[in-house]
C-alpha cells in the first residue's frame, strides 16, 4: 500500500519536476530556493515515530550549538522526559534543568534573582528580548525553533501536482532544517555579500547565519560518529518533536478511533439496509 | 411547531407535560413521523452533517475557550499551550481547525446539491434565502476564527480583508478605524474579532432553527423534483432518514479524523506557525481555502472598490436567485441543458479557487477574470434565458412511480443474461 504511494508520488514528483523545467517556471514560490532533499525520517506516515536515540542526539546538537544564538521558548525540560519524546529520564532532566540558570522573583524583598533551572522551567533563550538578539546577530534576529519545522517548507511543487504530493509527503519541514544544515557551499561566480553566506536551500540564497556544523562539533554519548550529515538528521528530528510533541498520542489515538469508527460506518450500513429493504 | 397534542400519551408524567407543553408532540411530528420523500439519494444527507459538524465546532469551541487568551502578547502561545500542555488539547485544537475546513466542504456540497436539484424553486424560496444568510454567517464566523490564533496569516488576513472596506467611498476610512477598534489592527481588533467568533455561532444556530422550520413547512425536496402526492411516496423520518444520515455522518467524520489525526496541518498555512508581526510582510497573502473562489473574484477587477462590490454581489445574487431560474421544472436530471450549465459552473467555481490560490500576475488575472465573468453570466443571463427556451424531458407523475420504474428497470437489467 504504501509502496504503491511512494511511487505513485515518486511519478507526480518527476513529472511536475519535468514539465517545470520544460517549461521553464521557477520551482520555488518563494524565490527560486532548491528542493529540500527528502530525508526518510523515522516520524514520518501514519504509524511513524520519533527515534528516541536521535531526538537525544538532536538535544545535545541543539544545546551545544544552536541554542547559542537561537531560543526555543515554547519547550521546557520536563518535555525531554515527556512519553513520545527523547524520553531522558526524570534523573537525566534534573540534571539537564539544573545545568542552567534562570530569572525568577521578585523575592520577599521585590528583587528579581537566578537559580538553577527545573524541570517545570522552559528552555531560557540565549537573548533578553528581540532586539538584544537582533543587535547581537549584525541586524539579523536568530528565529525561534520551537515551531520551524512546521512554520517552514521543503519544497514547492506546480499547483496542479503539490495537493497530491503535499499530502502524501507533507509541507518537509524537517527536510528544510536538514537541508540548510547541510547546503552551505561556496557561492557561484566567487560573489561575496557583507555579513551573508551562501546556501541554496534558503529561500534568499543568502543568510545571515554561518554554517553552524562542523565534523565533531558535538560528541555523542552512544558513540554515534558525529559527522556534519548525523548532526543535521538528529537536530531536524528534534525540531520536529520539539514543533509537534504530542505526535505519537495523536497518531496512536487516531488509529483506535479510525478502527473504531470504521467498524461502527460498517455496521449503521447494514441496519440502514436491513431498514429500507423491507421498503422496496 | 404545531399547536396541541395529536397524540395520546400512555405515560402520565409525558401526558401531564405534553398537555402543557406539547414538546413531545411536536419531537415526535417534526423529527419522528416526518413525512419524507423516499427518493432522496445520498446528496440529501449532507443538512444532517452540517448539523453535526456545527454541534462539534460549538463543543471544541467552548473547550478552547477555556484556556485560550485573546491578547495580541498572549494568543500565540495560549494556542501553543493548548497544544502542548492541556490534556488532548492537541486534538481538541486541531479537530476544530480542520472542523472548519469539513463545514465548509459540507456547506458547499450542498448548496450544490440546491442548485443541481432546483431546491431553491417555489414553494422554497424562504428555506434558501435563510441557507445564503447561514453561509455569510458561517464565513464571517470562520474569518474571525483564523485570525484567533494570531499568527502571520492571521494578522495580514485580517488586516487585507478589513482593508477592503476602505473601498467604500466617503466613509471608507472611518468604517476601517471602526471596525478596528484602532488605527491598526491590534489588540482591540482580537478582543472583538474574540467576541464575534463566540457571538455568531448562537445566530447560526438560530438561523438554523428557522431553515428547519421553514424545512419543515414546504417539506423536503427531492432528486424528481415533483411534489409529494400522496403517502406512498413518503416514508418517516425515523428511522429511515435518521439510520441513513447517521451513516453518512460516520462515514464523513472518518475522512475529517483523517485529516486530524494524520494530516492536520495540510489545509493550513505553514506561515502562521509564526507569530503576528506588525513590521514584517509574509510573502504571499491568502485566506483560508474556502474564501479562495471569493478572493479570486475581488483580485480579478482592476478597480479595488468594484472588486469588493463584486466579491459581495458573487453571494448576495444567491438571494435573488429562486426569481432568476424562469425554468418551472426543478431537478437537472429533467433539465439536459441546465445540467450542462452546472457542471460547467461547477469547474468555474474550482478555477476561481484555484486562482485565488495564486498570485495575482500574468495568465492567472486573465483566467480569474473569464470565469468571474462566466459565473456572473450564469446567473444573470443563461438561467433566466434557458428557462425560456430550455425543452425539459417529461416528469414522471409521482415520486413512487419514478421509484417503481427505476427498480424496474433495475430488475430487467439483472434478468438479462450476460452476453
């Protein structure tokens, strides 16, 4: 079935790619950005789910390397140990919460002070406000992740073939993330621009933020070699859980009620038949 | 909605009230014994999903309500929260996202349905009056719903559809501050846009108290066309009509719980997963799906104030429409040239949405303005005249005996042997 699906996708997808370059429309809407590569996460299709040893993974990437400029304000720690998630152990958020320090207050004498993080605190973000980061990042504001993999897309497709493919496929949110950790390269022609770096897969070709990955940057704990490519799948795939972390309780709750309400469709057929037989 | 007891109760307490107050009477009349037209084919099951699906919006509705916030600082993430914290929040906030989406493919299935089957013709005129004034609430009501969650599209959503009224000469700008509630749309344009989204939902609910009622005096319509004659073309309400709409309704709620449970950000924007910003436009601004059709109508005249008059007058000819159809004969299975003129208005209708969709340049303006100018000539020129000239194949005198020559035919077919 999903075999079928895949391929019957794979033929839209070459045939709108075909008939776009034949005919010479830019691709992307948005401004001519290149196709997101579509990565075969484990979360994707109906049954899919996170990979709890990757969303671990994609924690210690985010931590290490992107929460240094960019904040993720919706998540707090207790969700790392949350069902569905990357699954850390009550013990393990301890320790991750109290590694960091945040604002609380005002005490008794109306004075705001730090503690240690716990697990009920959400993820402090590396700015004070916007405009802290906005200056600190040369004018460019590092986005908030807590959403990217949903408020972004991979790929755009010619209107007569995206319904079909989006649906099967979805809008490759976390392809996008992959993508861009991935597609830094030299730009063409040797063109420099002040403060940007070049990257086909951004939907300007030129971002503000330099390629964050580097071999090694990270070293995992199950000993996972921690090249720029598993970086990039591991940190996409957390974002993913981090933008949609109740995920697997609303596939899994689908399933039942999909069954459920399947079986009942068939049974209220059969009486309305019984019903109007004795009609005709 | 009739006056007093026709019934004889054997239950003391029942006959106590029902002489009081004849509710029992009148549940028993209007939603049991019924007379119902027992052709009706499965186009007709589509009022009692709409029901369903307004019963389902109310109830997520007043759910979300309970822990949404509706202030410019605080919305985003009280939906965020939703989502994240409160128990099956999830799937509360997305069943009633997509919800709005499955009321309006229901709504528009049958308004279809009204047009190919002629119901809006005398003697229910009323009944489609009412239907064309639930719809302008149901759009208002989902317009104002989108921009609750506050994120981009829902911020320049509201800013360009309020916009529109600046077209309106004279006034323009003062109906916008107005309607604002302010100079921009901020923090007073949600706490409004909050109170009317709870607010219209009660007026529908009204509004489709009366399109039953008003149902419940002329009766139902039916695939012939021709009026009930007698009893043997009807059966009753309960329990053929209600068995078979519960099926119906199982069956479309499994392709909404589809979309929710495993797709339910495809009819979405993925740009309003950002929060509102004032200072930054999004690349593209469209509405929701269902406005698309709409949308395409007012981007495709040059003229701004022409095109809002134009999108408005695209509903509002509904109203005229049962003095615009001159044909007597209702349904478009006696009607071979009106059937024609549907479907083709039909695929209109899906063009103008598919237009809508994009951006307003080039070919898509040029289409958007050939089938704005084919929808209105529908409705203006070819119905009034077909009716005139239009031959309409002969009507069979009864609905039973439609019934009886179908299933005659139907059982000739089958005793032929197969060749």
């Amino acid at each position: 079935m999903s075999k079928t699906m895949n391929k019957i996708v794979k033929f839209l997808t070459t045939a709108a790619l075909a008939t776009t370059l034949a005919s010479g429309i830019t691709l992307a809407a948005g401004g001519g950005n290149k196709l997101a590569k579509d990565i075969d996460f484990s979360f994707e299709g109906i049954f899919g789910k996170y990979d709890r040893a990757q969303l671990q993974r994609g924690y210690l990437v985010y931590k290490e390397v992107c929460a240094a400029c960019h904040s993720m304000r919706l998540v707090s720690f207790r969700n790392l140990s949350q069902p569905g998630g990357p699954e850390f152990s009550e013990e393990q958020v301890k320790a991750i919460a109290a590694g960091f320090e945040v604002t609380d207050g005002p005490n008794e004498d109306g004075e705001m002070f730090q503690r240690p993080a716990v697990p009920a605190d959400r993820f402090p973000s590396p700015f004070a406000n916007v405009e802290a980061a906005t200056s600190a990042n040369g004018g460019a504001y590092p986005p908030d992740l807590s959403l990217v993999t949903k408020s972004r897309e991979g790929w755009h497709f010619p209107w007569y073939v995206s319904p079909f493919i989006k649906l099967v496929k979805g809008g490759g949110g976390a392809e996008y993330v992959y993508s861009l950790l991935i597609g830094y390269e030299d730009p063409p022609h040797g063109e420099e621009k002040e403060g940007l770096h070049y990257n086909p897969y951004f939907s300007t070709q030129w971002l503000a933020m330099p390629n964050p990955l580097n071999e090694d940057a990270v070293e995992y704990a199950d000993g996972t070699k921690a090249s720029v490519d598993q970086m990039a799948r591991d940190v996409s795939a957390f974002m993913a859980w981090a933008s949609e972390p109740k995920m697997e309780e609303r596939k899994r709750t689908g399933f039942f009620i999909m069954i459920y309400l399947g079986i009942l469709s068939v049974l209220m057929f059969l009486v309305k038949k019984k019903i109007w037989r004795d009609l005709h | 909605m009739s006056g007093h007891s026709s019934y004889e109760f054997s239950n003391p307490v029942v006959k106590w009230l029902d002489s009081r107050l004849p509710i029992v009477t009148m549940v028993k009349a209007q939603a049991m014994d019924f007379p119902t037209p027992k052709n009706l084919n499965y186009w007709w099951t589509f009022g009692g999903i709409l029901a369903t699906m307004l019963v389902i919006q109310l109830i997520t509705g007043i759910v979300l309500v309970m822990h949404y916030t509706p202030h410019v600082d605080m919305a985003f993430d009280s939906v965020e929260h939703i989502r994240r914290d409160v128990n099956y929040g999830n799937i509360i906030q997305k069943l009633h996202a997509n919800g709005a989406s499955f009321f309006f493919i229901a709504v528009y299935i049958h308004m279809f349905r009204g047009l190919y089957y002629g119901s809006y013709k005398a003697p229910r005129e009323v009944l489609w009056m009412i239907g064309v004034a639930i719809f302008l609430a149901m759009m208002a009501t989902g317009f104002m719903g989108y921009v609750l969650p506050w994120g981009q599209m829902s911020f320049w959503g509201a800013k360009v559809i309020t916009n529109l009224f600046s077209a309106i000469p004279f006034f323009g700008e003062a109906i916008v501050t107005w309607l604002w509630g302010g100079f921009s749309v901020d923090n007073a344009t949600l706490q409004r846009f909050f109170s009317l989204h709870y607010l219209l939902p009660f007026v529908l609910c009204a509004l489709v108290f009366l399109h039953v009622w008003a149902l419940h005096v002329s009766g139902n319509g039916n695939p012939v066309g021709v009026e009930v004659k007698s009893g043997q073309d009807t059966v009753s309400f309960h329990p053929y009509y209600t068995m078979k709409d519960l099926f119906a309704i199982l069956v479309f709620l499994l392709f909404l719980f589809g979309f929710v449970f495993f797709s339910p950000d495809y009819l979405g924007h993925p740009i309003n997963y950002v929060e509102a910003n004032p200072l930054v436009t999004p690349a593209h601004i469209v509405p929701e799906w269902y406005y698309l059709p709409f949308y395409a109508i007012l981007r495709s005249i040059p003229d701004k104030l022409l095109g809002v008059v134009a999108m408005f007058a695209s509903i509002l000819i509904l109203f005229i429409l049962p003095w615009l159809d001159t044909s007597k004969v209702r349904s478009a299975t006696y009607r071979p040239r009106y059937r024609q003129l549907f479907w083709i208005l039909v695929v209109v209708c899906l063009g103008l949405g598919v237009c809508g969709a994009q951006p307003a340049e080039g070919g898509w303006v040029i289409a958007s303005r050939i089938l704005t100018a084919w929808y209105f000539l529908h409705f203006l020129v070819f119905l009034p005249l077909l009716g005139l000239f239009e031959t309409p194949k002969p009507l069979p005198s009864s609905i039973s005996e439609s019934v009886l020559a179908k299933q005659a035919a139907k059982s000739t077919a089958a005793a032929q042997p197969a060749e």
